[in-house]
C-alpha cells in the first residue's frame, strides 16, 4: 500500500471513529445518520481489501521463494541428465546433443526442456541406469515439473490477489 493510500485509509478510520462516537448527534433517517452508515460500510469494505492486498503479496513472495526451490531442484535434474548424456555420447555419438539445457531460460521455457529431456531419455533409459542414474530419474523428473508448475501457478495466484485488492482500494 502506496503512502496516499494508507493516509486515505487512516482518513476514513478517523472519520468513522468520529461518526460512531458522535453517533447521539445524528437522529434516525438523517443525513448525518445515512452517511455515517456508508461511511462504515466504505471503511470495512477498505479493510478488507488492504488485508487482501497484504496477503497477496506475501503470498507472492512466499511464491517467488517456493518457486525458486522448485526451478533450482528441476535444473538440477536437468544438469544431471546433461552430464550423463554427456558421458553416454563417448559410446552412443550425438547422444550429449539432445541434451542441452539453453542459457537464461524464461520458465515456461525451462519446463518445455525439462519435457524434451523426459521424452528423449525414455527411449535410452536402461543406458541411463547403466550410467549410474536412479531408476527414477525420469519420474523424478516429471516430479520436479510438476512441483515447479504448481509454484508458478500459486505464485501467479497470489500476484493477481494482490493486484485486484489494490484496484479495490
């Protein structure tokens, strides 16, 4: 929350503050009576919206920690299937060239070479193990996908929470 908009909020927690303790001043069906009702409504209405926007971007942070443990443990794996490929191509030529993870990969690219890598190991998978790969590294793999797509997608979650709570406000 923005410095303007906190002292706004501030405003209007005063002013009801001052509705409800001056509330004797205003008779039923008055003005006084009809604003300070929307004025209260207005102010729990902002609240709500500022807690939104709080955990929205705690959340979001939250998120973008999660997510990097996530994309750490996925290039991790990734790196281990490169390295061994890269050890298989001495008896298998061009084997290492499927396997290349490309440099400041954007996430969704990162998840499409975690896909190929997946795909292109399967065939070749009894040579991987032979390579002293886990027998799980191709579901391991697509564990790790999995774990960093959910991240992404909490992560997006939360961002739009707080974004929408700020527009409320």
């Amino acid at each position: 929350m923005e410095d303007k908009e906190l002292r706004s909020y501030e405003m209007v927690l005063r002013v009801r503050t001052f509705l409800t303790e001056e509330a004797a001043r205003f008779p039923a069906g008055s003005l006084g009576a009809e604003l300070s009702v929307r004025v209260s409504d207005a102010a729990t209405e902002l609240g709500s919206h500022v807690a939104q926007q709080v955990s929205g971007s705690t959340s979001a942070q939250q998120g973008t920690a999660t997510k990097g443990v996530a994309r750490d443990a996925l290039q991790d794996s990734l790196e281990r299937i490169r390295r061994t490929a890269r050890a298989m191509a001495r008896t298998m030529p061009g084997l290492d060239s499927k396997f290349r993870i490309p440099r400041n990969s954007t996430d969704q690219g990162l998840i499409g070479t975690a896909r190929a890598f997946a795909a292109d190991a399967l065939p070749a998978k009894a040579d991987f193990i032979r390579f002293s790969m886990p027998a799980t590294f191709i579901d391991d793999l697509n564990d790790h996908i999995e774990e960093f797509e959910t991240a992404l997608t909490q992560q997006q979650s939360a961002r739009s929470t707080h974004v929408s709570a700020k527009a409320g406000i």
